[in-house]
C-alpha cells in the first residue's frame, strides 16, 4: 500500500491546512471540518448544529441563497454537508481548473456568513429540517434508533445524550441571534481544518489559501464541552421495549467500548467485524444460516472519540421468530464470545475484509480529504492515515478475547428491542441523534 | 442581529484551464468459449475490481417463478464446489474479498473487489462460484425467506411502499416491469431448487457473459487468470429477453395508499418513459437534470428552497432496455401534500412550453460535462461503467464520446425532448399517507379519477 502523500501547516489564525497531491484524474477534493457538532448545543437549543448547517447554504456576503450549490454543480462539482456529535463538515469535488471557486465559497461563508442570513430563510430550512426529521426518524420503521441508542448509552447530563436532530419545539425556538452566536463562537479558522486532496499545485495552492482564508480573523474560543469522561462499563444491562409501527422485532445492543484511536480501539473495531461484519461473521453464520432465527445482522462502532465510543450489534428476526426469542439467541453468541474468545483465522478474515474496505474508500479524492480532515480535527495528526492498517494488521487474537472478555459482559450493555405494535398507540418521542446530510 | 463588516471582499475567481480527461483505455478480447473479456488496467492503489455480465435479468424468468434470478444470482458462492470443506463466499472471505451478485432487470451482474495480492486467489474462485455453483437446497429455502421477510418490511416502509405500488400503477399487468424485480410472496414462495438449476443452465452461458476486470493489473495478467478460471466453461449464447412496456393507461390517475398515522406522504409523480436506446438519450438527461435531476433544478428549488415543502425533491429516468418509468418521488408533510403534487405538476407541465435560456441549459451541460471524471474514481465504477456500455450495446467509444454529445445538445434538442417525453395527461400520481388528512384537498385538485388502496396496497373497489 503506497502512503499517502501529506504536507499540514497553519495559518497564523490557527486554520490547519492539510494537502495531498494525486494527480492520477484532474479533479480535486476540498474538505472543511469544523469541530462542532450536536454535543456543543445549548439546553433548549437540540438540532442547532444541524440546522446551522442547512444555513450555511443560504448564502454569504458574495454568494447568494443556493448559489454555492450552483456554482459548484455548474462547475461540474459535487458537494454536500454534514453534521455528526462532535463535528460539521462540508465538502465539495470538483474539476481541478475549478480549485480557487471552491477555496472562494468555503472563505466566504466563513468570513463574511452573517450579512446573508434573513428570517426568511431561516423559517425555510427550518421547514425542511422538519421534513428531513419527518422522513428519516418519524415515518421510517425502526427510524427512532438514532434517537434512542444516545439517549439510552448516555447519562442526560452527556453532551452525546440529546437528539442531534432536535426536537421540533427546539427546532421552532432558533432564531437569527443564535445563528451569529453559533457563527461567532464556532465557525472561526481556529476552530476548522481545511483539506485539498488530488489534483493541485501545491505552491499556487498555498497561495490560495493564504488569499482566501488569511484575512478571516480567530476567534475568541469556544466553551469547553462538559465533562464527557464516563466508566468503562454500563454496570448493568438496561432494556429498553419500543413498540413501532415494524412487522418483524429488531434488538439493538450496544457496549461501551474504547474511544476510536485509542490503543484498544482497533481490537474493539475487529471485534464488530467477526460479530457482524459480512457472511462469515459470527451473528451471520449462527443466526442468519445455521439457526436461521434472523433475516439480517450487522455489527459496528459509532467511532466515537470522546467520553466512551458504542460497539453495537444489529440484529433482525426472521418472521415467526418472537422479539424474546431473538434477544436470547443474541445474547447466546455474546455470551459465547465474551467467554470463550476468538481464533486467530477470525481475526484474519475480519483484518483482511476491514483492510480491502479502507484501501477501496482510498480511491476517491472526497473520502482520502474526509478522513485526513478526521484525523487532523481529532488528533492533529493526518499521518494516522497511513498507520491504521498497521494498527489493524497488529491486532491478535488475544487482544479481541481481552476485549470480549471485558467489554461483552451482561455488566456493559444496554439494548432497544422494537417489536411489532399491535394497540395503535404510538410511543412518546425521546431524545436521541444522527448524523445527517444537508 | 448585528451586522459585521466584511473580512474579506474577493470576486468570484475565474476558472484555470481544464486538464485533459479520458475514460480509462479498456483492450477486449474473445475466448474460443464465446467469451468475452475487457481489461481497463487502472494503477492508482493496489485494488482490482472484477465483473461479470450474465443475460440472466428479472425479465428473462419463466412466468410464475419472478425472482428466480435474483435467488439464482444470491445462492451462486452459497455453496461448496469440489472436495473443498469450505463455502465459497467464505474462502472469498479469507481473502477479505467480497463477492456479491445481482439480478438486475436485463442482466445479472456478478462482481468481486480484492487488493491486487489476492488477484489470482479471487479470479479462480469468481471462475467457481459462476460455473460450478452447487446451489444447496437449504440455502436457496433460506434466501426464498429471506426475501419473504424484505416484502413482509417493505409494506410498513412507506419509501419502499411508495415505489412498489408505483410501478403497479404504471405498468399494464402483462408487463414484467409491473412487478417487484426481486419477485413478489407468491412466485418467489414457488421457486424450488430445480428452478434455480435451470434457470442457471438455461442463461449462465459463456457465449452470452463478459467479464470485466478494472485496475491494479496488466491486460495480459487479466487475460491468463480469466482464461485459466472460466476457458473451459461451454455453453452458446442463450437467446435475449425482452420486457413489454406498455402502460396500464393513457389517462391521469391518482393512486391514494392509506396508512394511517403517516407522519409525511411520500409522493410518486410519472409514466412509462423511453428505452435507453432512443436516440433523443442526451437530450433527455439534459432535460431531466433541469427539471429535477441537479440540486438546483426547477423542481427542488421550488418543493424544497422556496416552499419548504421536503427535504428534497427529484425527477429520474430509469434506463432500461424497453421503456422504464419517469418519476417525479418527494416526501412532503401531510398538510401541503395537494400544494406540493401540484407545484411538481405545474414544472412537468410547462417545462415544455419554452426551450431554457442558455444560462440554464449551460448549469446542466457544464454539470454533466464536467463531473465526468469525478464519476470514475474507483475500479468499481469504471467496471459499471463498462458494464452498462455492455448491457446496452452501446459502441466501445461511448465514453470517449460522451461529454461531446453532452455539448452538443442545444435549447430547441430540450424542448423538443420535452414535448416528446414529457406527458402532463398520461401522469399517474400515487400517494402513500394519511387518507384522511390528504385526500380531501387532492380530490379537489381534479387531477383524475382517484384508486383507494389500503397499507399492504390491495385496491378496493
């Protein structure tokens, strides 16, 4: 695997500048994260960070309304944002003649947001939150999920705790005066890292960037997020029961587990992998083909790098098969491997299959841009890109059983189990989260 | 709100000249089995994506077994081949290769992607999986209730509902597009192993199969492991199959599914477009990117940034050998759901009525044209891409040629597309929501006689 290749600096306003040369397509990736997300949010405020998204595509001082997205389609660009827990990214790939456009949109929204922002549209993407929230939680089977798993894994007092969509009566409250003091606070160069991938000159592009994104002042610092340390283990096993409008009962069930980057976070990751990644994982090979008690499953981690990350398995009941009986035979390959481990052809299979899956999302200029964002944004440190297949490919099967042994237990999880609902009452909304594209 | 002065005041800076762009080069060869290869060597990471292209889609099933393809196409690397202990999907495994296949209404495509080490590994197991599969008994039953389980989810997911339900409403009965490509409860509970045999025998034929294989690898390198994994492999070309497209009628409808507590409509707005074929293909997709392919088409910007309407709203054509359908698809709140079926209807209607200014026709040619690369970035893509080209019968310079013809069509080409494709009184509109929240206010619309259908989408009289 050639590495990638890397050169970081900083602007004297604290922005942190990646750059990663490809010139195999004349096209070009820029990548802007911002470290803020949904945990940032004030109480009565849930959703904010999101719908301060949406914003950012209303215009600035030189582009208007939607234009961004015009520019850029016209430009033969492809663009989007989004927002997660603790970050906001926005990022577009265009033909590479077509750079300085991008550098240009991304500058002015930064620097100069505030003098585009009506309460026209405002009262706009707030209605189209609204249908988003409508469209991927509300009228979607099982669409609450994302909502309840945070609410459920974390203390109420947790930054991570509360809906990163919001509550439609938070959603109604956000008025222009919390837009500029979100822009203030967060949406400084300080605050955001900026990545060009592909096809560039690097000189021309310093150039750029020092042009654009120079003259935008730092700000004057963020609050500090609350304490977000929590224990190693949940202590119990808490269950919740979700009656939904769904024909088939689904369990949702979720460990704490190590923070993304940390030293036990890559044995947590092949752990998901030989639970649920693929055919030939555990959950799929017990329950899906000899059992035959699920008609899908999955496991993964949310990649959290704060406070504690969720290993989570995701298991659907085939039909005839009650919501109790599906939790037991779950449990029952939990059990198995917090008792009795891996082998070492399991970790080999998962690494193998996780290794093929990181050198393919390589390929595109967009995805190489994300993850050096990522790694700068969290760790300063974009290099961690060409390390994490080392990392995985020292991952032995000891290091899982460890894991298992610790983290698997019934003293560490919590689960939403959603069964069929037969009285037509709908269950009382909860807090809860995910992430979202504009 | 306090108003800032600016930080910086730059104009919108002028683009640099363009770098040359082509498709990857792809070299085709031909085995004396009838076989045909195409290499597209692509060395940017060490990665290989590996295809091939099977006469085997939803519209060459028997009557009465729908979704045997796709249960044909699941179970190929279900099963061991030869003395191996191991199931195929699980050696690919090992590799950390997936291999996945399936059925698409003409064709079935069978793939794998694998890092260029386990290239020739890969490549002798994909040559397994499509000549010798064993298709056990006990996983194709599972796959059948696999299946079974996905319809009993679809009827409570009002996305999938929505499109189910639309394509009934489209098609006459007659037509195979009218139904589920994966088959509905009664024919796929039907489908028995000796179904899949034959199916199997009938269409897996070398004279009829392309394989593909993309990226990290010299073309003689590709040519030895395919010849070495599937030369041996006889069997002539089966014939080709063909959907019939006609529409179930030629007058407006609206199709109304009650679910009751819907917390939004999804809406489905269209008819029977045109076979990919059709020579007005360019002006089509320029047409279609105005009006509701590209983010800042007519129809998203009106449902979505000046009402409020949805998160999103679109206009596709689905290409397919015969003609597939056009839709308009949006999800809306209940309240504006007459409100936003007639905006979408009102930019289908008069679209045709002037050709678009060259500002709007140059935001989607210069879309099209310029996103092209960005389009084939991994070896994944660039073997679909060819694989298309394939199913299709379209000439081996298809790409070369694309962006010209892309450049080529004019204001008056999108109008006259317009008129032509575009059938305001043909529209058949299908609703998945709250009755009794919507269908007062869209009776009143006078759109067409109205069809109630109840949540597991049976019609009522």
């Amino acid at each position: 695997m050639p590495k990638i290749p890397i050169d970081q600096y900083s602007l004297p306003s604290g922005l942190q500048v990646v750059l990663s040369e490809d010139h195999t397509a004349p096209i070009v990736a820029v990548n802007l994260w911002y470290h803020v997300g949904s945990a940032n949010e004030r109480a009565g405020r849930t959703g904010f960070a999101h719908l301060f998204e949406h914003m950012l595509f209303q215009g600035s001082a030189h582009v208007a309304a939607n234009e961004h997205f015009e520019l850029i389609e016209r430009a033969g660009g492809t663009l989007n944002g989004s927002t997660w827990l603790d970050r906001t990214n926005y990022f577009q790939t265009v033909p590479s003649n077509q750079l300085e456009l991008a550098l240009w949109l991304e500058a002015d929204r930064m620097g100069n947001l505030l003098p585009a922002m009506t309460q026209q549209k405002l009262d706009t993407q707030r209605d189209v939150v609204k249908n988003e929230r409508r469209w991927t939680v509300d009228n979607q089977p099982y669409g609450s999920w994302w909502e309840r798993l945070p609410a459920l894994a974390f203390p109420p007092d947790h930054p991570f705790h509360h809906s990163l969509m919001g509550s439609m009566d938070d959603l109604d409250a956000a008025s222009l005066d919390d837009v500029a003091e979100f822009f203030a606070t967060y949406y400084t160069p300080d605050n955001a890292v900026l990545t060009i991938a592909g096809d560039f000159d690097p000189v021309e592009t310093r150039a750029y960037v020092e042009r654009y994104f120079g003259p935008i002042p730092r700000g004057a610092g963020k609050p500090p997020l609350r304490d977000m340390s929590l224990p190693p283990l949940f202590g119990d096993w808490r269950r919740e029961v979700v009656p939904d409008d769904v024909m088939l009962p689904r369990l949702i069930l979720a460990f704490r587990s190590p923070v993304f980057g940390s030293q036990g976070y890559w044995a947590a990751s092949v752990c998901g992998a030989i639970l649920g990644m693929r055919r030939g994982s555990r959950l799929q090979r017990a329950l899906v083909r000899e059992r035959q008690v699920a008609s899908d499953a999955s496991a993964f981690t949310y990649d959290l790098t704060k406070g504690s990350d969720l290993l989570v398995v995701d298991v659907t009941a085939r039909p005839e098969i009650s919501a109790g009986r599906l939790e037991e035979e779950v449990a029952r390959e939990v059990d198995l491997i917090h008792t009795q481990g891996v082998t070492g052809a399991e970790v080999a299979r998962a690494v193998a299959l996780i290794e093929t899956s990181l050198v393919t999302s390589l390929q595109s200029a967009g995805s190489r841009a994300d993850r050096l964002s990522l790694y700068t944004t969290y760790f300063g440190d974009p290099q961690r890109i060409n390390s994490e297949i080392d990392h995985y490919r020292a991952v032995s099967a000891a290091d899982v059983s460890n894991f298992a042994r610790e983290r698997l237990g019934p003293d560490n999880r919590v689960s939403l189990l959603y069964v069929p609902r037969e009285d037509g009452a709908r269950p009382d909304a909860v807090d809860g989260k995910t992430e979202v594209a504009a | 709100m306090t108003t800032p002065t600016l930080v910086t005041d730059f104009p919108q800076p002028e683009p640099g000249q363009p770098r040359d762009y082509s498709f990857p080069t792809f070299g085709s060869y031909q085995f004396s089995n009838g076989l045909r290869l195409v290499v597209a060597p692509v060395h940017k990471l060490p990665v290989v994506t590996v295809l091939a292209v099977i006469e085997a889609g939803a519209v060459s099933e028997p009557v009465n077994r729908e979704g045997v393809a796709q249960i044909t196409a699941r179970a190929l690397a279900e099963g061991r081949a030869g003395d191996d202990a191991m199931e195929l999907a699980d050696r690919f495994e090992l590799l950390g290769a997936s291999f996945g296949a399936r059925a698409d209404w003409e064709i079935t495509v069978a793939s794998v992607t694998t890092t260029t080490g386990h290239l020739a590994d890969a490549v002798a197991l994909f040559g397994e999986a499509l000549t010798a599969p064993s298709f056990p008994e006990r996983e194709i039953e599972r796959l059948k209730a696999e299946r079974l389980s996905d319809l009993l989810q679809r009827r409570m997911e009002p996305r999938g509902l929505a499109d189910d339900m639309f394509v009934r409403a489209l098609y006459d009965a007659e037509s195979r597009y009218a139904r589920a490509d994966e088959g509905e409860a009664e024919t796929v509970s039907a489908i028995t192993r000796d179904d899949v045999v034959a199916f199997w025998s009938e269409r897996y034929r070398p004279g009829s199969v392309t394989v593909v294989v993309a990226g990290d690898v010299t073309a003689e390198d590709a040519r030895r492991l395919v010849e070495a994994a599937l030369g041996s492999w006889q069997g002539e070309a089966p014939i080709p199959a063909q959907a019939t497209d006609q529409p179930a009628r030629l007058t407006r409808a609206v199709h109304l599914v009650h679910k009751p507590d819907a917390a939004q409509t999804e809406i489905r707005l269209g008819h029977v477009g045109l076979p990919r074929l059709h020579p007005d293909y360019f002006a089509v997709t320029v047409m279609n990117a105005l009006l509701g392919g590209l983010f800042n088409s007519r129809i998203n910007l009106n449902l979505r940034e000046a009402h409020g309407y949805t998160y999103g709203a679109h206009s596709y054509f689905d290409w397919r050998r015969a003609a597939g359908p056009f839709l308009v698809s949006t999800a809306v709140a209940s309240d504006v759901t007459h409100l936003a079926a007639q905006e979408a209807l009102k930019e289908l209607t008069r679209f045709g009525d002037a050709p678009p200014e060259a500002r709007e026709l140059a935001l989607a040619v210069d879309y099209l044209d310029g996103v092209f690369p960005i389009r084939y970035e991994s070896t994944s893509a660039i073997a679909s891409a060819i694989a298309g080209m394939i199913s299709f019968g379209l000439p081996e310079d298809y790409y070369d040629s694309y962006r010209d013809n892309v450049r080529a069509v004019t204001p008056q080409a999108v109008q006259d597309a317009a008129r032509r494709h575009l059938h305001p009184d043909r529209l058949q509109l299908l609703l998945v929501g709250n009755e009794s929240e919507i269908r007062g206010p869209v009776e009143a619309m006078e759109f067409g006689p109205l069809f109630r259908y109840d949540d597991e989408g049976r019609r009522e009289e």
